[in-house]
C-alpha cells in the first residue's frame, strides 16, 4: 500500500488531492529528466563527430531523424522505468 503524507480538499467537484502522490511524480519525474540527460550526454560524447555540427551546419536531415528516434527511445525506456 502507498502510504499518504496527506489529504488537501480540492475546490473543484470535491475532490481529494493525494499530496504523496505529487510529490512522488515530482520526484521520479526529476529522476528521469537527469537519467535522460546523462544518456544524451554519453551519446554526444562517445559519436565519432560533433553531432551539432552534423545537424546545423551540415544540414545532416538522417542524423537528426537517428537522432530524434534515440531521444524517443531513451524517453520511453525512462517513463517504463519510472512506472514499474
């Protein structure tokens, strides 16, 4: 069972608002942000060129789709985490 810090009366229809709950999803989601960018980081540091590079100056269009699917990926794999 989650164990609840406590109950605040919402305004709207009535409504409990688990603050447990809240500041849990902040946590967790503070977690996966700082996950996401460590992952990122590693990747810019371990390519072979400068990725910036790549995608601004060069207009490398496939490199900013592979780059765009890794971010996706990385998101996905963090939020399944998070969710247990």
């Amino acid at each position: 069972m989650h164990a609840t810090l406590t109950h605040l009366p919402s305004p709207l229809l009535g409504v409990q608002i688990d603050t447990g709950s809240i500041i849990s999803a902040l946590i967790y989601s503070a977690i996966g942000i700082v996950l996401f960018a460590l992952a990122f980081f590693v990747i810019v540091k371990i390519a072979p060129f400068s990725i910036r590079k790549e995608i601004e100056e060069d207009q490398n269009t496939s490199l900013g789709i592979i780059i765009g699917a890794v971010i996706l990926g990385i998101s996905m794999i963090i939020s399944s985490a998070v969710q247990g």
